[in-house]
C-alpha cells in the first residue's frame, strides 16, 4: 500500500473512509472495475475539443486514441472539458480569454483526483492557455497538439489558411476578384480537420511546445488527419503513466534552458510573433525569470531555416515531410542546450540527432540558411518605454529604418471610418497609428495591428507601410508593423500623446522607437490627457481589465502570475 500512498489520486479513491466511499461510488455509474480505484495513475486528458473551435474539432476522436495508451500503461483515464478559444469567431478576441481559460485549466487539474495531465490542443490559444494553467499547478504534463490542416488549394496551387485573408481587400479592391472567386478559396483553404497550416501562431505553438520538451518528438508538424498523429497521440497516452511513475513535473522540464531553445527554435521557424506574448506568461506561471529583451538577445541572431508561409513559400503539410521540427532542432544544435530534459525522459539533443532531412527547399540547413538572421527586433524609445516589438522578416526591408508622419486613429472605429476615405491626408511615406487595442483598451490586445492600408494607396501599388499600435497581428500575417507598444494608450502610455503630424523614427537596427517631439509637449499633452471610459464595469471583463498586465510582460493577470502547487487544503466536508 505504501507505493498506493504516493499518487495524489490516493487521498480521493484510496480511502476507506466515508470521502472515499463518496469518491468512489459515484464514478462507478460509468461502469468502472475495481481495479481502476487501486493504485492506478489517474491521467486527466484536458480537451479543448468544441464545434465552436473548428481547428481543434476533431479531438474528441484523438481523446479515445489518448486513452487507449493510458490504459494499455495502466492508467485510469478520465477526459474533462475546458474553455476552448476559437481564433476565428471569438469576440471581440481570444486572447481576452486566454488567461480565463487558463483559470479553468488551472482549477480543473488541481480540484479533482487527477496525478497527470494530457493537454489537447490546436487553435493558436488554446496550446498556451492550457500550458499556463497546467505550470500554476505542475503535475506531470504531457501536450498532444492537433496538428495542422492539409495544404489549401486553389486552382492548381497551395495557399495558406490565415495568410489569405490579409489579402481579400486588395483581391477584391485591385485584383477585382469575384464572389466566385472568394467561394473557391474560401472552400479550398480549408480542406480538413486541423489548424491554420501556414507557420502561423497555432503552427508555431505546437512547434513551442515540442522546442521545451512538452511532446513526443516529431509531434508538431504531423497534419491532423494523418494516421501517425493518432499512433503519436497512443504513445502520448502510454508515455503520461510512466511520466507520474517517475514523477517527471513541468517544472523539470521547463527550466530557463527550455525557454531559451524555445527562442531560438521559433526564430529558425520563422514562428509568429504572438509567440513572445505567450512564452512570457508561461514563463511567469512556472517561474522562470524571462523578459521581453531575451527575445531579442536570444533569438534575432538565429539562421531562418523553415520556407513557409507567411514569410516563405511551402506549408506545414510539407514541413512534416521534409522531416518536420527534429530537423531543425538537429540543424540548430549548436544554438541550443541539447541536454535539456524532454517528457520522454530523454534531452531534447538526444530525441533529434538523427533526423533526416528530405527536402532541403523546405527546410534549409544552419550552414546554408534562407536568411542570416530572423527572429524579432525589440525596440526601445520614448514611444514604447517598456518595449515594443517588429518582425524583421515579414517586414519590407526599405520600411526597417524610417522616418514619417503620423496619420492617427483613436481606436479601431476611427480607423474603419476613414481609412479608405479619398480625403484622408495619408501617402505611402506616413506612419499608421492606431491607439486603444492593447490589453487595457480593446479590451484583449486584439490582432489588428497589421491594419489593411487604405484603399487609394492599395491601388496605387503599394503593398506596405509602417504601421504602430498597442495590439498583436496574426502570425499568418506580415508587413512592417510595430507591434505590442508598452505601456499601452488606453492607460496613458505615451503612445496616446501621439498627434496628427508628429515625426515618428523607426530605426530598427539600431532598435529604436522615437516620437520627435519634445518632453516638454509630451507633458503637456498628457496633462490634458483624459483616459478613455472602461470597456466594462462588471464580469469578467472587469477583472481582466483591472488585473491585466502589459505586453512586455505577457499579457497575463498579475494575480495568476506563478503556482499555487497541486496541494489541496481542505476536503469537501
Ligand atoms: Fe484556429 Fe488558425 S484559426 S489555428
Ligand atoms: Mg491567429
């Protein structure tokens, strides 16, 4: 019985008291032997399957395919439900709700007889959140990504989820695409269960989590529907058992060394940039010292080895046969801490050393990269105090050191209203500035930031602009876009100063932010500065918006910040 005593599950299910008898018999109504209540490690598989989540809608199906590795391991399966984040229907944005996700995970895993934790993911925030919640209470945890999408098709050639949406303005403004035309890449981007298959955020959290050791190797780029994701996902089942057997916590596996092979792995990939704001909140959750600057430090001298789109031309089905993430973890070994420790008990150099490559057009190899350096360019200046960030590699080289008019939106309604108004004072050389989409004033730091040029400079032929805001952009998008601005306008950063007008210098070399006007008349604008009205006085959204931090910390709420452990205090009677 001693070896009982040791799993968490124990003090519900061992017991022969009256709380045991309780725990006991009511799960008997789903019909379980004995044997399930006897030293068997309880595997909670954390679904965030839903038919409001169609990246993530067939993981009810891999859920059954899970358990049959946990019993085969003997475990005691038990799937539960958590808030899902569907990307492309959420109001006003998912990420408002990443960190109440995040809370449901958290409390899910810690209230119930769970001893280890298998997190279903997919839909770009639906991997983080489940992260966050499972390092605040650090169990054994192992994470089966979803997996992306087939390649789209359109007459003949791939085209990328997400990526084509940023185009419909100028397809349907320029190109004079028909209703015809839309309904035929409309239908064919989106060809199967899965992810967005471009190396957007949901590809580049699911090549996250397998960079800090959270997955079987391989698992991040196998697409949804092929059969080895559900052979990937059995192992996944019979992996967690021994994992509680041996006791192998998060807080083992991500350690500072994870977090920094995450960087690099996301700058080789090319990954999304809402990867930072991610990374930063996990981090902060398990308690690993880590800050917008390591981004930079770390990772914006790392080779880009990965072809895909938005940057390059290929997509994640190809990726998964070129030899997917294992590759360019093999590639980047000497960029890494390849004695990192991994969920199947080996380093994550070990689990990639031999990974052939099978098509170096996909991905390219560290000696011969598709770009020197990639990564993401945290700037500094008066603009953005606490940081701002840019993609170099999305964005137009000519654009990366700049220096233009401000053309200033209030907030999102100002922008839809007169952005394609043909009186708009705006050329080609301006700067876009849009206000009050951090996490604060939208509420939720939505993905806007990569703002549709207006409509007379689309038709001239130009494709990109510099553009700054408090908000994120989509990771299948691109362009020079400031991204992230801290602190943030609607809590008087100095970003609401900006007026009509102003000089705004990019220098991104020199990783430089700076509003051309004097301290002087900054503080004179901000005395007469006037906050904008809450979003909301009551609910959630309330306690969002008064706990949330800012960017450049992860966006997360100060009070979920760390762990409360997998200690229960107190018994249910
Ligand atoms: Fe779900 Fe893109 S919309 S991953
Ligand atoms: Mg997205």
């Amino acid at each position: 019985m001693s070896n009982e005593k040791k799993l968490r599950s124990y003090e519900w299910f061992g017991r022969s008291d009256k709380m045991g008898f309780v725990h006991r018999s009511w799960f008997r109504t789903q019909g379980y032997p004995d044997d399930y209540f006897m030293n068997k490690p309880v595997i909670g598989i954390c679904n965030t399957w839903s038919e409001l989540t169609p990246c993530n809608s067939h993981l009810r199906d891999l859920a059954e395919i899970v358990k049959r590795g946990v019993i085969e391991a003997g475990g005691f399966p038990l799937e539960f439900p958590v808030t899902s984040l569907g990307e492309t229907v959420m109001r006003p944005t998912t990420m408002l709700f990443r960190n109440l996700a995040s809370m449901d995970v958290e409390e899910s895993i810690r209230a119930n007889p769970i001893d280890g934790v298998v997190l279903l993911t997919g839909c770009d925030k639906t991997t983080p959140s489940t992260i966050m919640g499972a390092c605040s209470v650090d169990l054994p945890t192992i994470v089966v990504p979803g997996g992306p999408m087939l390649n789209g098709r359109f007459r003949g050639e791939c085209i990328g989820s997400g990526s084509f949406n940023w185009l419909i303005k100028e397809k349907q403004g320029v190109e004079n695409y028909t209703e015809q035309d839309i309904y035929e890449v409309e239908t064919g981007v989106a060809r199967s269960q899965g992810h967005c298959m471009t190396m957007g955020t949901a590809s580049s959290m699911a090549c996250m989590a397998e960079s800090l050791g959270l997955t079987l190797p391989g698992m991040a780029a196998i697409p949804a529907v092929d059969a080895r994701k559900k052979q990937f996902a059995q192992l996944s089942g019979r992996r967690i058992v021994e994992m509680v057997k041996e006791d192998l916590r998060l807080s083992r596996i991500l350690t500072r060394a994870a977090f920094e092979n995450a960087i690099v792995i996301n700058s080789a990939i090319g990954g999304s940039s809402n990867f930072i704001i991610h990374l930063l909140a996990i981090a902060g959750r398990i308690g690993v010292p880590l800050t917008l600057e390591d981004f930079d430090a770390i990772g914006s001298k790392v080779p880009l080895l990965l072809n895909l789109k938005p940057s390059g031309k290929y997509l994640m089905e190809d990726f998964y046969y070129a030899g997917g993430l294992p590759v360019i973890i093999r590639e980047m070994q000497s960029y890494l801490h390849n004695n990192a420790l991994t969920v199947n008990g080996k380093n994550i150099g070990d689990n990639c050393a031999v990974s052939p490559c099978y098509n170096t057009d996909v991905i390219a190899t560290a000696q011969q990269p598709l770009k020197k350096e990639a990564g993401m360019a945290v700037l500094k200046g008066n603009l953005c105090q606490n940081g701002a960030i840019l993609k170099p590699s999305a964005a137009s080289p000519h654009l990366l050191q700049h220096r233009g008019r401000a053309v200033v939106f209030e907030n999102i309604e100002d922008y839809h209203a007169r952005i394609d108004d043909p009186n708009l004072d705006i050329d080609e050389h301006c700067v876009i500035v849009l206000k009050g989409v951090g996490p604060v004033g939208y509420p939720g730091m939505p993905e806007v930031g990569n703002v549709d040029l207006p409509m007379k400079l689309l038709q001239k032929g130009i494709r990109d602009m510099v553009r700054i805001s408090d908000g994120r952009m989509s990771g299948t998008a691109g362009g020079t876009v400031v991204l992230h601005v801290s602190p943030e306008s609607s809590i008087g950063g100095v970003l609401a100063l900006v007026q009509n007008g102003d000089m705004i210098e990019l220098d991104v070399a020199n990783r430089k932010l700076h509003l051309d006007v004097s301290d002087e008349e900054l503080a004179a604008r901000k005395a007469s500065w006037q906050q904008p009205a809450p979003m909301a006085t009551r609910g959630y959204v309330k306690f969002y918006i008064d706990h949330v931090q800012q960017a450049h910390l992860g966006a997360d709420l100060d009070v979920l910040r760390g762990g409360s452990g997998a200690e229960v205090l107190r018994d249910l009677h």
